[in-house]
C-alpha cells in the first residue's frame, strides 16, 4: 500500500506558499527525524495541529510547504 503523503528527502522539490504567492523550491536538510525540513534556508516544522509544514515561529497558518508526490 503506498504511502498517504510524500516522505521528505533531501533534493525533493516542494512548493512554498504564503498569502496566496506559491515559489518552487528544494528541501536542502531533513531534521529531527523528519519533522523539520530546512528550505530556502528556513526551517519548517511539521505540526500536530494540521498536519502540515509550517515556517518556524509562524502559527499555524502561516507559511507553509506543499510536498509534491513523485510520478509514476
């Protein structure tokens, strides 16, 4: 059974959104056994609120990352 969402990797590409505005970019780092992804620069950190990757110190609904799933 595949997985339900992507596992981050280093080299993966991914989409940043804030305020609407949606950049392309690339996980650079991959920490605290997957729960923090480092992007741009930034750190992002999943939460346990939503689910999703969230710029640090941001809340909730702030900047966050879309995980692109692989083809095939």
């Amino acid at each position: 059974m595949p997985a339900s969402r992507p596992i981050p990797h280093v080299g993966m590409r991914v989409r940043v959104v804030h305020l609407g505005a949606i950049e392309h970019a690339v996980v650079e780092e991959v920490l605290d056994h997957g729960r923090t992804l480092v992007v741009g620069g930034e750190a992002y950190t999943l939460r346990r609120l939503n689910g999703r990757f969230v710029r640090e110190g941001e809340p909730y609904y702030g900047t966050r990352l879309l995980l692109r799933q692989a083809a095939g």
